[in-house]
C-alpha cells in the first residue's frame, strides 16, 4: 500500500499511534521513513517508547502527548510533514478529534504532502452490514463513537482545509485506505 501511492520515504507524523506497530513496522520495511509517534494516551505511549527502544534504525521519534481535536499540537507546530498518518482513530473517538486532525493536516503538511487514514467507513450513506454493526457496538460503548461517512463527513472537512482526495483503496474487512493530498 505505502510502497503503490509512493509514501515510502519523508518525514512521518503519526496521530494516535497506539501501540506503535504500525509505525515500526513501517520504518523496517522503507528506509526512507522518519516516523514520529503521538497519542493522548500514556499506555499507548509506553508501548510507542518499547518500540522506539527496540528499534536499531533510529528512525522513530516521539512519542509526543498529541490530542488531535485541539488546534495546538505542541512542539510540531511550524514542522513541515511530509505524510500525516492516522489509523483507527476516527470511529474510536468524538468528532471534535476527526475535525481536529484535517484541520492539522491543513495546517502542517508540506504542499505536496499527504495524510492517511484507515478504517471503516460509510460511503454516500452506504455502509457494509459488518461495519454498521461495528458501528452500533462503538455507539453502545460511547455515543460520540461510531462509523463515519467518508464521502459526506470527511471530504467537506478536509477540502476546507486544502487537502484533496487522491485514492481510496479497498481493504480486507471492509475497510478503506483513503489518501489525502496538500495543494
Ligand atoms: C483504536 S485505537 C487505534 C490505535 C492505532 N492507531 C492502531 O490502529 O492500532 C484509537 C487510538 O486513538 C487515540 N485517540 C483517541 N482520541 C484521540 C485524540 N483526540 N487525539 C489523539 N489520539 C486519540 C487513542 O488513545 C487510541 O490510541
């Protein structure tokens, strides 16, 4: 996936990175990737630091305290990033962080860069059965949770915020790769 849309070398800032895997992953596979791992969480955190740790390439940074929903993320502010990475954060969090997250990648991609997400989504008000179950047992768990429409919650943002849609790749499981780009 990273290596067909050529996002395989840069500077990588990866928002709610979780337990860091993809991250390190990523960086073992492409040479060319500096990867840097935030998440509002202290025990995701923890397991980036493991990772970092563990690495023997030195191209993980982080992790930094970032909360995608506000319009400050700390010391990344007025870095220029070649690629934005969030996985599996959207449906898993309130709105406010989606809204947040294109209005950071508006704000700090380089022109030319990209964001990309992962994960279920809804398209033109189409969801997969599989996935509006998925999205019920997320509203069951936290109401402000739940599955979102790609085409109708996501795009609008993310225009407003100068980043056009490049590709939306079909995964297993009914998810979506969806790739932004900066103009
Ligand atoms: C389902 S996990 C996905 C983690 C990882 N990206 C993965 O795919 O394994 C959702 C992550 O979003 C993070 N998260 C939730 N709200 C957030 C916010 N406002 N800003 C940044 N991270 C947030 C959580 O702490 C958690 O690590």
């Amino acid at each position: 996936m990273f290596a067909e849309q050529g996002l395989t070398a840069g500077n990588v800032l990866e928002i709610a990175s979780g337990t860091g895997e993809h991250g390190a992953y990523l960086t073992e596979a492409f040479s060319g990737l500096h990867w840097t791992y935030s998440d509002i969480d202290a025990a995701g955190r923890a397991s980036q630091q493991a990772w970092r740790d563990a690495a023997e390439h030195g191209r993980l940074s982080g992790p930094l305290v970032i909360d995608a929903s506000t319009d400050n993320w700390g010391e990344v502010e007025g870095q220029a990033w070649d690629l934005i990475v969030s996985v599996n954060m959207i449906h898993i969090s309130p709105f406010e962080a989606t809204e947040g997250l294109l209005r950071g990648a508006g704000r700090l991609l380089k022109p030319g860069g990209h964001l990309f997400l992962y994960g279920p989504y809804a398209r033109n008000g189409e969801i997969a059965p599989s996935n509006a179950a998925f999205s019920e047992n997320l509203k069951s768990r936290d109401p402000a949770w739940g599955v979102r429409d790609l085409d109708a919650q996501i795009v609008p943002l993310a225009e407003a915020a100068g980043l056009s849609l490049k590709a939306v790749i079909d995964m297993p499981a009914n998810n979506l790769s969806v790739i932004f780009r900066r103009s």
